[in-house]
C-alpha cells in the first residue's frame, strides 16, 4: 500500500509549473523566508489568501525544501571556514556508504558533495581554530579506512554570500 499523499504530491509536481508571479514569489521568500502572507501579497500585487495559497502550492509541490535561519559564523565562534577535498583510495557502495555515515556525524561539517573529477567529496567545514580543523583532519577523516588523502583550502574571504538560487524562466 503507497503513501497516496506523497504519490499525490510528486504528481502535482511532475504537473505544475512556475510562472511569473511563483518566480517572484520564491524570489522574495529566498531574500526573507519570513515574509507573511500579507507582505508576499503586497510585494507580488495579490491578495494575502492569494499570496498563501501560491506559498502553500510551492511548498506542496517541492518547491521549496524547507526554511532556516542564517546564522553568523563568527558570532558563534566559528572562525575558520574551510572547504576540504576527500581522495578515496577504494571505491565501493559499502565504503561510500560508510564515509557518508562519518561525515554525518561530524557537526563541523556542514555541507558535503560527491564529485567527479580528482577528488571523490568535497566538504564545507567551520571551525572554532586551526587545532580544530588540524583534528578533524588528522584524527577523523585521515583514519577513515577508505581515505587516501585530503587537500583542505581556509578561506581568507567570502567574496560573495551564500546567494539565493537563480530564477530561470520557461
């Protein structure tokens, strides 16, 4: 027996599709994800039930993943940005399963992705210190059984800010 709601909102995804107004929309709520219903209506030119029932059909149709608050690094200590490359020396869904298991664990690692290319992950890390990052490194990653080597890079300076995704039109 299948979830018939999940079955019925990959249906509506697979059949809706953005227009105008939904790009706006998600627009605005990328800038402000805590815009209300009211204010997503007057910057879109709608009603607030209309504005709501556009918000609630991206939301359903998978739009739009979830909402988070952006955090400041350095506020919470977190000096070190770093993003961090993983060599393989196997390759096998037991082992890549495994790693992803690690990586999971790790709070200091707040985003990873598979890649193609020389390096097989590539992490996003914030840290405390270099000791911190020197740990993580040396004594997790490194001792991983499937771990070649790493190639970790600090950044000096975020040029451009984590930026909402683009809008592109049908």
């Amino acid at each position: 027996m299948r979830d018939d709601r999940a079955f019925i909102s990959k249906k509506l995804l697979f059949m809706y599709s953005l227009d105008d107004i939904d790009r706006r929309l998600l627009a605005a709520l990328q800038t402000d994800a805590q815009l209300t219903s009211e204010q997503l209506g007057d910057h879109l030119g709608l009603s607030a039930s209309q504005a709501g029932r556009r918000r609630h059909k991206l939301d359903t149709t998978g739009y739009i993943t979830g909402y988070a608050a952006q955090l400041n690094p350095a506020r919470l200590g977190l000096s070190i940005q770093a993003f961090v490359q993983v060599h393989l020396n196997r390759h096998s869904a037991e082992h890549s399963k495994a790693l992803a298991q690690l990586i999971a664990r790790q709070p200091e690692i707040v985003s990873a992705w598979t890649l193609t290319g020389e390096a097989d992950y590539l992490l996003r890390v914030y840290c405390a210190a270099l000791d911190d990052l020197n740990r993580l490194i040396q004594e997790t990653l490194l001792t991983h059984p499937t771990v070649a080597r790493v190639h970790s890079q600090i950044v000096m300076n975020q040029t451009k800010a984590d930026a909402p995704l683009p809008m592109a039109h049908d």
